[in-house]
C-alpha cells in the first residue's frame, strides 16, 4: 500500500498545541466564531487566525475553502490551515473540507483540531482520502511517513466510525494503487498474489488458473488472452460475514491488465492510458479489503477475470466463433471489445456456482459512455428497479456519480451474427448500450443484477475532491454502503 496515512483520534488537548510540529488545521465556520482550540491557535499566534477572519477571508466561503498561515510565529507547527465548515455540515462537505487539508499534508504528522464538530470522522476521512500520493516508481520520493491525529471531544466514541473510515480509506487506496500501477509490474500473476494476500484479513482467496478455467468452458475469457505471455486468470474472493444460509451477492470485476486492442489495434496516441482497463476488478478488490477490514455481517463474493489483451500469432482473430461457458456462441468481430468477452464468462460463472442473490458487475467498457457521461458519472445498467434505486441512494450519499442508462430488445437485436448466436459489438449507434445488452444475455433469469461502466470514472486526467490526478478508487465508498444498507441494516 503507497503511503498509506494512519489515522487516530485522541481527547483534545490544549497544551499540546503550542509544541506540535507539523500541520495543524482548525475548523472554522462561516460565522467566525472560533472554538476552544482554534482560539488558542489564535492567542499563541497573537490574532493570526482572528485577522484572517476579520479580513473577510471566511465570508461567503464554502466547505474545501482552506487558508494557509505559514510558519506561525508562536508555535512549532509548520502552518496552520483554517479550514472552512459550518458547525452542521453534511457528510461529504465534511468530507471536502477534510480533503483541502489532506492535500497539504506533505510528510510528517499532521493534527486535525475538530474540537465538537459532530462530523469530525468525515473530516478525517476526506483528509485521509485526498492525501493518497502514487510514488513507488519516484526514486527521488523518499518513504513518506504520515499520521493524521485527530483531536476531539469523546474520541473513544468514534471508534467505530473510525475502524469503518479506516477500511474505507485502505479499500480506495488499494483499488487505486491497482489501477496507478503500470501493466509490466501488474502482470495477472502480480495481480493475483497481491489478491491473496488478502487471506491475512480473513477472506477466502482462490486463483483459478487456465487449465481450471478451460476445463470450466471459459472461451470467451481465454480467447481474450491467449494472444499474451501472461496466463489469463480468475480470482474468487469470498467474505463469509453473515449467515451461513444466506446466499451472497456477487460482484464481478474486468480485469485486463493491459488492453492493446489485440489484432484490432487501438491507435498509438494515448494507449498508455490501457493500464487501467483492469478498473473494474481493482474496485472489486478495494470492497473486499474494506469489507473484511470492518469485518462486513454480509455474505459477499468478488470474483475478477484477470487477462491481457494482446496482438500475437495466437491471438484471436476478428471473424473468429468462440464458444462461452454458458454454451452461447460468439462472432468476434472487434478483438478490442475484449472486456464483454472477459465478464461474461466470469459473470455466468459466479451465478453457476453461487446463486447470487445480486450481482454487479463493475467494467472499463466503453469509450462510448465517455462520450455520454464524461468523467462525472458512471453507467449504470440494471434489470431490477429496486436494486439500481439502492445502488444509486448509496452512490449518492457518498458522493460518487452514477447515471442510470436505458436497456432494450431493440439494443439487443443490435447484436444479431450471421453464423454464431451474437456478435461482439453492435455498431457505432449506442456503444455502451449494446455491450450492456451482451452482458445482459449472461445474466440468469431472476438475478437482479447491475453493470457499471466505470470507464469514465476510474482513473482521470484533472483532480477530484477526494482523489489527485490519476486513479480515483469510484465505486468503493458506493458499493461498501450498498451492501451495509442491503445486508447489514
Ligand atoms: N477498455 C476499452 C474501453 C475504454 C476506453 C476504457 C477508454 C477506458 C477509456 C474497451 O475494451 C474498448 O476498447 N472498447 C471499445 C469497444 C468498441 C470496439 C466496440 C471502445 O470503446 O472503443
Ligand atoms: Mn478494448
Ligand atoms: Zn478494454
């Protein structure tokens, strides 16, 4: 894990202040009115918080609005940063308020004085969120150490929220540590080990190699594959947190560690960018780590299908039938719509042996739904009213974008083949659509079921509230809320 900041939460301590060193961030509302902490911040520093308010720096100011007093005179910290925050915000303009100071903390401990601020955890997490740094590959970036303590009233009383804060934060960190990390270090081998690894925190982790995955009748899958070096694969993850009769859901992550396109080769410009078309299975992965880090009483299983999408003699070929595990045949006609090819197999595996009482699947599908939702929003796609209104409560509520997209028969027929049961694309009308309608057809009668298509929303060019540039780890918060408002409440 890059990085990662601890986080801790300990009784407000006045005294303290004056020698911290290191960052130090008050909270402060719109009305000027300081706490007890942020007033003795203001008395050491002879007014240098009061003149920051009575300049007007505050007036009008909105959650993420963040003031810099650098080297104070009178105390040891290196700056202090006025945080802006009414004195009842909501969840996630806490969060954005924390995210302003998380972005400063360089190296070294910080100190959030939260004082009585009834959201002071959210706080915490956006700072916590927001200072996520990838820098494995800088030689000049020394390790950095960093620690967040947070100073509040009753801290032994926001325990629990904290152990959730904490496996929320290191469930994002990792899906976007996957999805920062470059293709020839995240092979499918990598990719997988690093998966179980995650047996120390009491999941169930299997790898199902190619000979399995041939024997189970995964086509689909291991034609996307079988143009690379590196063995394609399927990791099952299971989180056995409820009861024992209960049926799981299921989540279903694309995993191509690097998507060249294959024999339909993707222009030169810009394919760096197909390290993350394994998105999907990193989100997947992310919710199991928090899921089993807060010890989730839900029955979830993750299962990714992990392959690259190579050029080569043996890769597969545009006109190519391959034969799906569920037995459907499939007319391969663009070799770079490889992930429908990925998910369905994995997906119609999942139901077989699981029988889910849900299933999601998460995928970087399409260029198409770039086009419609930008990179604020994810596709969503579902055949169940219930399950997609739950799903977009929680992506709401956490502040991630989700837009629900249309399904038909007349998408369907779009995918109509002349020698096989399908084609693997429909046509240039409806792209995201149509590789939603592919989905759907290995999707079993009475699974409620939902396709995210993250491509827009996984990894990003300009920086997020939460996130800097790069991997933004969407989907982890959404799908942790989902399954404890659907299997825990
Ligand atoms: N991995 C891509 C989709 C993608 C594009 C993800 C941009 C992230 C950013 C996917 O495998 C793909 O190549 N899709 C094709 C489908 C087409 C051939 C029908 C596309 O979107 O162009
Ligand atoms: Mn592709
Ligand atoms: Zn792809």
């Amino acid at each position: 894990m890059s990085n990662l900041m601890t986080t801790s939460f300990t009784a407000v301590d006045l005294d303290a202040l004056a020698g911290f060193e290191g960052r130090i961030a008050l909270v402060v509302a719109s009305d000027g009115k300081l706490d007890a902490g942020a007033r003795r911040v203001n008395r050491l520093t002879k007014g240098a918080v009061a003149r920051v308010i009575e300049a007007g720096k505050l007036e009008d100011a909105k959650a993420g609005t963040v003031v810099t007093l650098n080297f104070p005179a009178g105390l040891a910290a290196t700056a202090v940063d006025i945080l802006c925050l009414d004195r009842r915000p909501n969840a996630l303009d806490a969060r954005k308020a924390g995210a302003s100071f998380g972005k400063l903390i360089d190296q070294g401990a910080a100190l959030l004085v939260a004082g009585s601020n009834a959201k002071t955890v959210q706080i915490a997490l956006g700072a916590a969120m927001r200072a996520y740094e990838f820098n494995p590959h800088k030689t000049s970036v020394d390790d950095k150490v960093r620690s967040l303590s947070v100073m509040c009233a009753k801290p032994e009383e926001q325990e629990t929220e904290a152990t959730t804060l904490r496996a929320i934060v290191e469930g994002a960190h990792m899906t976007r540590d996957l999805v920062n990390e470059p293709a020839n270090v995240l092979t499918t081998t990598e990719f997988a080990d690093r998966l179980k690894e995650m047996e120390s925190l009491g999941l169930e982790v299997e790898i199902l190699e190619e000979a399995e995955l041939e024997k189970l009748g995964m086509g689909t899958l291991l034609c996307v594959g079988q143009g690379s070096d590196s063995p394609s694969k399927v990791v099952v993850m299971q989180w056995k947190g409820g009861a024992s009769e209960d049926k799981p859901l299921a989540l279903v992550g694309k995993g191509v560690v690097f998507d060249t396109g294959g024999i339909s080769l993707k222009p030169g410009a810009g394919m760096e960018d197909m390290t993350m078309d394994m998105g999907g299975a990193g989100v997947v992965s992310g919710v199991m780590r928090t899921l089993a880090m807060r010890g989730a009483k839900a029955n979830v299983v993750g299962l990714v299908g992990l392959v690259e999408n190579m050029p080569s003699g043996n890769a597969v070929r545009p006109g190519d039938v391959i034969t799906s595990m569920k037995g459907d045949t499939v007319e391969v006609i663009n070799t770079d719509a490889e992930g429908r090819l990925v998910l369905c197999d994995v997906m119609w595996y999942a139901q077989d042996r699981f029988d889910p009482i849900g299933m999601i699947d998460l995928a970087t599908l399409t260029g198409a739904i770039i086009v419609g939702l930008g990179h604020e929003n994810a596709g969503v796609f579902s055949n169940d009213d219930d399950l997609c209104k739950a799903f977009l409560k929680a992506a709401e509520a956490e502040g991630e974008g989700a837009w629900r997209m249309p399904l038909g028969q007349a998408y369907d027929d779009m995918l109509k083949s002349r020698i096989a049961d399908m084609k693997n694309i429909g046509g240039r009308a409806a792209g995201s659509v149509t590789a939603a309608q592919f989905l759907q057809r290995f999707v079993k009668n009475g699974t409620p079921w939902i396709h995210l298509d993250i491509a827009g929303v996984a990894s990003v060019k300009s920086e997020t509230t939460l996130a800097p540039v790069g991997a933004t780890g969407w989907g982890v918060m959404a799908l942790n809320r989902l399954v404890q408002d659907m299997l825990e409440a």
